[in-house]
C-alpha cells in the first residue's frame, strides 16, 4: 500500500489510485485561492491542480503533457496535474504558488494556504 506524503500528513492509499483523490479524500485540497471552488472537477483541462510529485506515478497523459505546455504552466518546470497522476508507489508531493500553482521557484504553499 502506497504511502502519499504532504507536508507532515502522511496518506495510505491503493496503488493506481488518482493523487487528487487521495489528496481530496484526506481533506487535502490542491488547488490554492479560488482554484479550489473553480476547476475542472479532475479532467485535465483546467491545470489547477499541479503539484511537484518525487516517487513512481504513471507517465503523463497526452491531456496532462498538453495542459502542462500551456500557459501560465512551463513544460520545463516538471509539475504534473494531480487529477491525471495515478500513484504507483511512495510519493512526496508539494504545491507552488500561484492560481495554478505554476510559481515552482518559489517556497511551496502549506496545507490550508
């Protein structure tokens, strides 16, 4: 059974499980201001929902890759859409700044910002 960590909270969840469900289910939102009342709901349309993931997750999908290389998000900056991410293993997961969290370069947000 995977293990998601965010910040000092620390998830079980089942391997192939969406990392936005498992962060929603855990009463974690990953979305920052008004991005957590409007979004796409986990269709990989809106890219409100990126966060920097450390561990083994499925490959991007064709609509993640595409979001991703859309402004405001950068293709270099290696997020991935937590409604698109199928956990595969232990995660880390962190969430950036910014009405889709695409400022990776500065300090990331915390539970509840």
């Amino acid at each position: 059974m995977p293990t998601v960590r965010y910040g000092d909270r620390e998830i079980d969840c089942e391997r192939g499980d969406a990392l936005r469900d498992v962060l929603l289910d855990a009463g974690i939102v990953p979305h920052n201001g008004a991005s957590k009342r409007v979004n796409c709901g986990g269709h990989g349309t809106c890219g409100t929902c990126a966060v920097a993931v450390d561990g083994p997750t499925s490959a991007p999908t064709a609509r993640e890759r595409w979001r991703l290389d859309f402004p405001p998000h950068d293709a270099t900056a290696d997020l991935r859409l937590a409604c698109q991410t199928r956990v595969e293993g232990d995660l880390t997961v962190v969430k950036f700044p910014g009405f889709w969290g695409q400022h990776a370069d500065e300090p990331p947000v915390s539970e509840g910002d």
